[in-house]
C-alpha cells in the first residue's frame, strides 16, 4: 500500500519542480525590466525631462551564471528621460529569482 503512494508521487515530483526551476520567461522578463526601469526612473526623475517608459522587451537567450543567476539578452526599447525618440538597445542582462521574483540587474 505504501509502496503505491511513493511511486506515483516519485514520477510526479520532477513534474512539478520543472515549474519552479530555469530561466526566466519572457514575461517574467518584461515584468522584471519594468521595476528595474521604474526604480531607475525614481533615481534621474529629479533631473530628466520626462520619465522613463519601457516601450517593448524582447528575450532572446539565457545563460545560468550561477545558483538561481541568469545572464539574459534582452533587446529594450526605451523612451523618455532626456531621449527625444524612443532608444532600442540589445544588451545582456542579469535575473536572480528571489522570493518575490525575477529581479533585474545590469
């Protein structure tokens, strides 16, 4: 009887870690970048013209740095501050999952 419980919850244990683990998803991406622009923008807000918008966030590759670190490049397009058109840039990024999240950082 025992043995009945364990081996169906032994095959579905990986299934359900899989959610948990790897690199973060385009959302989670877009989601991460948002913050981190929006607590850039509270940073120059006293000093730019116009605050800073992330128009579009486009993933394009992970790569496991370490523990839960992944480096990203993510192509940003960005507008406001002192740019008078919006600005697309593709540069690397790094996601840490912390326990409210993906967390962005240059």
């Amino acid at each position: 009887m025992r043995n009945a419980f364990f081996l169906p919850a032994a095959m579905v244990a990986p299934l359900l870690l899989t959610g948990c683990s790897g690199e973060p998803s385009q959302s989670e991406i877009s989601t991460s970048v948002s913050t981190f622009m929006t607590e850039l923008g509270r940073i120059v807000a006293t000093q730019a013209p116009r605050p800073l918008a992330v128009d579009d966030v486009e993933k394009h590759g992970c790569t496991l740095e370490r523990g839960m670190t992944y480096v990203c490049d993510v192509t940003l397009t960005v507008s406001g501050g002192y740019m008078p058109q919006p600005q697309t840039r593709t540069a690397p990024m790094r996601f840490t999952r912390m326990a409210e999240g993906w967390v962005a950082s240059e």
